[in-house]
C-alpha cells in the first residue's frame, strides 16, 4: 500500500447522465484517493443530469465528507462543469478526470511528479512513447482524433501530442487563473485552456499515462467534431480580440448549488 501523500488534493469529476457509470466508478474512485492522500475533497460536478446521478453521489457524501456535489438544473456542457468545479477546489493542487475512470486515479502520481518536477500543469497523454493503451478507440475515431489534432496545433496550441486526454493536474492558483477567463463550454474547453495557460506563460508537461477507451462514449463522431472545429474558431477569434489577455473573468455564470 502506497504512503499516503501530503498533498492537499481536489479532484473534480464532470458529470452528465452518469448514474450507471458513478454506481460502479466513484466507490473505486474514493477509495483509490483516500489510500493515496491525506487531504483531500472529490467534487463531482452534476452537468443538468435528468438521471440519478446527484442521488448517487448524495448517498456518497453521508459515508465521507470529503466528496462535494455540485449540481445545477441545466446541461452546459463539460467544459463548463469542469470549470465550475476547478473554480471551487479549495485545495492547494487540482485534478480533473473523466467518469469513466479511462485513466486510473493512481496515474495521479505521475502528474504530481510532474510539477513537483517545476512544471506548472501536467496533462496526461494517449500519444507519449511511455503511454499504455489498454483498449484502443476505433480507427475512425483515432484519424479524427489526429486531424483535430493537427488543427489545435495550426489554430490554438502547437507542440502538444494530445490536447483531449480527460485527466489534468494543476497547482490551484494557476488552474483558477486560467479558468477564470474560459469561455468554452464543450469538449473543447482543453484546448482553449492550454491556449490561456501558453500565452500567460505557464509550463506545461505532457505525461503518457495507461488508458483505455470507454465503449460508451458520448463523444459524437460527427456533430461533435464539427462543434469542436467551431470552438477553435472562436478561440482563435478570442485570441485576436485580444481577449485572452485581459484577466477579466467569466462573463457570464450559472448559479450552482452546492452540497
């Protein structure tokens, strides 16, 4: 058993829909993170979920206080629940990670070593040599994946192998200064965030971590990859106006309520 880390650690999970997947991921989850820290808060962020998925985690909160239910009444997008829970950690380090678990929570270790290493964000990645691929995604899946890929490079932000890995690490301050200012409210959010972290200077290690695919995705092959496209448009729109560098935070918010 690993020694627990001195870490103060939050670690966010968006959630849309997700009853069938929380009932068998978030025990896993709670028990892998409370054998690795001492302190630490799992905020799971309810995306306007017409399921069970705030009842799951309600039933969760009466055996540890240390997880956090963020729910509000509409579907904004994962961009935008990963936002709200990143903006209210109250920890000193913040990971955000998919509810499928793709990723492992014990990867968190590579991540923290990353910027115990000096590097401000550590972002796990399908595409690193040190990478381990469990499951595999479909080929049409993997060919979109490198085409959006080589046009984050062109619009957004260049040297990094994979920007949509759903499992990222943060010092708080830095990850609250970046999401302050995100607009992007679909599956592009990380890509606009590695933009705002690059431009303000921020460093950035890119971390092969084990991974494998969820069948269930919800990531639609085509209207996804379309509204991704426009979101790196608007991102780049955001950088030309300027906008990116102004510190001037959200413009508009919604009101969560939390538990």
């Amino acid at each position: 058993m690993p020694a627990k880390s001195c870490h103060r650690l939050s670690v966010v999970v968006p959630a849309f829909n997700e009853e069938q997947r929380l009932k068998i991921t978030l025990p896993h989850l709670i028990k892998d993170v409370n054998r690795r820290f001492l302190d630490y808060e799992i905020i799971i962020v309810d995306d306007g979920s017409h399921d069970e998925t705030s009842n799951i985690v309600k039933e969760a909160i009466k055996t540890n206080a240390n997880v956090r239910l963020i729910s509000y009444r509409h579907n904004m997008g994962k961009g935008h629940a990963v936002r709200t829970g990143v903006l209210a950690a109250r920890k000193d380090y913040v990971l955000f990670c998919d509810a499928d678990l793709s990723t492992p929570f014990r990867e968190s270790a590579k991540l923290l070593r990353a910027i115990e290493a000096g590097n401000d964000i550590s972002i796990g990645s399908r595409a690193r040599k040190e990478t381990r691929i469990l499951r595999r995604q479909p080929l049409y899946r993997v060919l979109m994946g490198k085409t959006f890929n080589k046009l984050v490079r062109l619009l957004a932000v260049s040297g990094i192998n994979d920007t949509q890995c759903g499992f990222k690490c943060f010092k708080s301050s830095i990850a609250k200064d970046i999401f302050r200012d995100c607009q992007i409210n679909g599956f592009s959010f990380d890509v606009e965030m590695l933009h705002i972290a690059r431009k303000r200077g921020f460093s950035i290690k890119e971390v092969g971590v084990l991974w494998k695919n969820d069948t269930l995705s919800k990531v639609h092959p085509v209207y996804h990859s379309l509204q991704m496209f426009k979101d790196l448009l608007v991102i780049r729109g955001f950088e030309v106006l300027g906008y990116y560098g102004r510190g001037e935070g959200l413009r508009n918010r919604t009101e969560a309520s939390s538990s």
